[in-house]
C-alpha cells in the first residue's frame, strides 16, 4: 500500500519494520555492495521480476487471456464507435463479434514470445536500473520494462499477429466489412492497419498485467513464492 510519504518500493515494504529511510539505505547497500549479500539481494531482485513477467505472460498466454479479461480485451477501434450502431443495424454485427474475436485471438497466440524478450531486460539490468527501481512508484519495474522492450516486442508480435489474422479469417473479414460499408450510404470509415492496431493493444494489455504482478509483490508477502525472495525480501 502507498503511505502518507506518497510511495513504497515493494522491496522496502517487505522488509521487517524500521525506519524507511534506513530500509532504502539497507537494501542499496546490499546490491551495491560486494560479496554475497549485494548478489543474493540482486539476485532475488531479479528473481521477483522473473516470477512477475512469467505469471503475467501465463495469464495471457492461453485461450480467452485477452478475450475474458475485460482489462485487456481488445476492442474494435475507436473510429467503429461513430458507425457501430449503424453497421448493427444493416446486421452485421457478426462480423464485428468475429473481428473482436479474431484479433484477441491473435495476441493470445503472440504473448507467449514476450517472456524471453522480458528475460533478456532482466540479464541486462545495471545496478542503476535497480536503484531505479527500487526508489520508483508502484509500477517501476513496468515502465523499465516498456523502455527497453517495447521495439524488440512490436517486432516479435508482428508476424504471429499477421499470421493468426490471416488464419481465423480477421483480414479477409476486415476487407470484406470495410467493401460493404463504403457502399452504404451515410457511413464512412477509414481503412484501418489492422495487425498494428492489434499489435499495439496486445503490448498495452501485456504491460498492464506485468503491472498487475509487480503490484502483488510489493504488498503480498504470499506472493513471494521461493526461499530467495522470502529470504531477501521477507515474508512467510
């Protein structure tokens, strides 16, 4: 939980009680430090991190992670919204249930891909993103994440997104609604790169649920679920 000082790092929190001031000195000095205390603390630090992205990457990762998940669920764009009610009313609103199907679909099949990308920003860590880390807000850990992952990712995704477009139909289902609508009278909608819409939102919906899990670890003892972290960071 954030306290009147207006933040807590989720290691700070699990640490047993004293000061915070000398909580933030403690942990600092055991990663900066040398030996095996500064290495176990950066270990478990990464550990942490490790258990966050797999959990988020594991929720996602599986058949409805972003269709059931109304925090992630992909959406038809904002443009449909202006001419939604009216392409419902022509009865096609199947359509647009199968293109929302199709694009959940598709990052489904593309989170898996995330989780090496994520290993690798974790490896490459330094000791200032650490600090970083552990003197920013509830999501530092996140936004560290988006800053080095997020080109390597939009790349990854592309093609499993394009390929599973093409294979449920998304695409063809696309050209086709767009042939229709530019034919009704009153309704006009702009061709929309759909595998990037779908590609961005996938990575928007892969973020939120890495924030998710780095929350549990900065409040919930029980989610320090190995001797290392429970050793390092305390808790049962």
């Amino acid at each position: 939980m954030i306290t009147s000082t207006g933040r807590r790092t989720f290691l700070v929190a699990a640490i047993a009680p004293i000061p915070a001031a000398a909580q933030l000195d403690r942990i600092l000095s055991r990663i900066g430090g040398k030996g095996g205390s500064g290495d176990k603390t950066s270990g478990g630090l990464k550990e942490a991190l490790s258990i966050g992205i797999t959990n988020a990457v594991g929720i996602l990762a599986k058949p409805d992670g972003y269709f059931k998940n109304e925090a992630v669920k992909i959406l038809l764009p904002k443009s449909f919204k202006t001419v939604e009610t009216g392409l419902k009313f022509a009865g096609m609103g199947g359509v647009l249930d199968q293109l929302v199907l199709g694009m959940n679909r598709a990052a489904e099949k593309a989170a898996p891909l995330a989780k090496n990308i994520f290993v690798d920003a974790i490896k490459q860590m330094t000791f200032t993103d650490a600090k970083n880390i552990l003197t920013g807000g509830n999501t530092a850990a996140t936004d560290f994440f988006k800053s080095t992952t997020t080109d390597k990712l939009t790349t990854a995704f592309k093609p499993p997104v394009s390929e599973a477009m093409a294979e449920v139909g998304v695409t063809k289902t696309y050209n086709e609604f767009l042939g229709r609508v530019q034919k009704m009278p009153l309704l006009r909608l702009e061709k929309l790169e759909l595998d990037n819409y779908v590609v961005g939102k996938a990575l928007d919906g892969l973020f939120y649920m890495v924030g998710q899990e780095e929350k549990k670890i900065r409040t919930d003892p029980a989610a320090r679920v190995t001797g290392l972290l429970r050793e390092v960071f305390g808790g049962r």
